[in-house]
C-alpha cells in the first residue's frame, strides 16, 4: 500500500505521532502512482497554501504552513523528487 500523509510538527512528539492527529490525503494499492498526475493535483492548492497561508474565516484566523520534510522510501523518493 502506498500512502500520502501529513502531521502538525508544532504538537508534542506523542500526539503528533498518534492517528488521530495524522493527516491522510491519499491511500492507493498497487503499482506506484505517475507522480507528475498525483502530485499536480495537491501542488496548485499546496504552494498557495505555503505562500498565503491557511485562512479559516468564521474563526477570523489565517494560519502559516510550512513543508518541514518529505519523507519516502527510496524507490517513491526518487520518482517523487523531480516534481
């Protein structure tokens, strides 16, 4: 199985690390995904919110986001890296 996930760095190691404060975005089986395909669809909606942040509005609260690591096994890493 291949996964997509993200977690919030600024919470203590053993939430952070607990699933229900793992963010999933994707799961597939099978054969790697094409990753210019995959990824293009996260990239738009993910550099947008790196650069302006992430506004919740009935919360009056823009919050900024940062990408602190990209971690795969080496196979994934390397298709992934180029995109």
């Amino acid at each position: 199985m291949h996964a997509f996930f993200s977690t919030v760095c600024e919470l203590p190691p053993i939430l952070r690390n607990s699933n229900k404060n793992i963010i999933t975005h994707s799961l597939w089986t099978g054969s790697s995904p094409d990753f210019n395909t995959f990824l293009s669809r996260h990239n738009n909606q993910l550099d947008n919110i790196l650069k302006n942040g992430l506004t919740i509005e009935s919360l009056n609260l823009n919050l900024r986001i940062n990408c602190h690591a990209f971690i795969a096994d080496a196979p994934e890493r390397a298709s992934a890296i180029k995109y």
